[in-house]
C-alpha cells in the first residue's frame, strides 16, 4: 500500500515546522510549500502534489492516541532519523530500540512539539 498523504493538524506551525523541516528533509521531502497556516512538504523527484506530508495550523488541535510511522531502510537509518528528530525538538522520546518482543522490529516512538505522536520503524 502506498500513501498519497498525510494531512496532520498541528496548533502552532511555527513551533512545529522546527521538527517536520528538519525530520522530512531528513527522509526527501525536502521541498515545501507555504500556503497561509498551511505547509505541505514534496519529494523533489515527484508531481508537485503527489506523495506529501502537509501540516495545517489549528489552535483548537488536541492530539490523541493516533500515530503516524516513518518507515525507515535499516536499523541505522532509524538511529539517524532518530537522532535527527531529536535535534530538532522531539520529545517524549523511547529507543530507538527492539520493541515488542521482536528483534526483528527496531523503532524510535516520540511526540512532535503539539503532542502528536510519531515513530520511525526497521521491520527486519
């Protein structure tokens, strides 16, 4: 299955373009676009709209449970994307590690500045 986008909402953009400008040009979205309290970031090689991650500004925005997970090549690209993220503000950071019983499974779990919850996985 492949994804066409991800729309994620987000109460302050300026706060939190810090984690998403520095994470998605980390893993080649490394074109985006403003559009008012919008952002919408491009792999380069694609269409203008086709894949992106968009961030839109909402101050009512309460996370919750959901999670958005970034696939990952290695287990040192998790490391990497990890360490990126970290930088760059994540918080509430677990691993980058083996999680559920699995060595096959490697990830790192953190929250974005609103809270909303991303990882960055290896399936072995």
């Amino acid at each position: 299955m492949l994804i066409d986008h991800i729309d994620l909402r987000v109460r302050d953009l300026a706060s939190a373009r810090r984690l998403y400008d520095a994470l998605l040009s980390a893993m080649g979205f490394s074109r985006f676009d403003v559009q008012g309290d919008d952002i919408n970031y491009h792999d380069p090689e694609q269409e203008w709209s086709h894949p992106f991650f968009g961030l839109a500004a909402d101050p009512e925005h309460t996370p919750n449970g959901s999670r958005i997970a970034f696939r990952a090549s290695s287990r040192d690209e998790v490391d990497r994307l990890a360490e990126v993220a970290r930088a760059a503000g994540a918080r509430e950071f677990e691993g980058p590690e083996p999680y559920y019983g699995s060595p096959r499974y490697y990830a790192a779990f953190f929250e974005d500045p609103d809270g909303n919850k991303l990882e960055i996985c290896y399936r072995k």
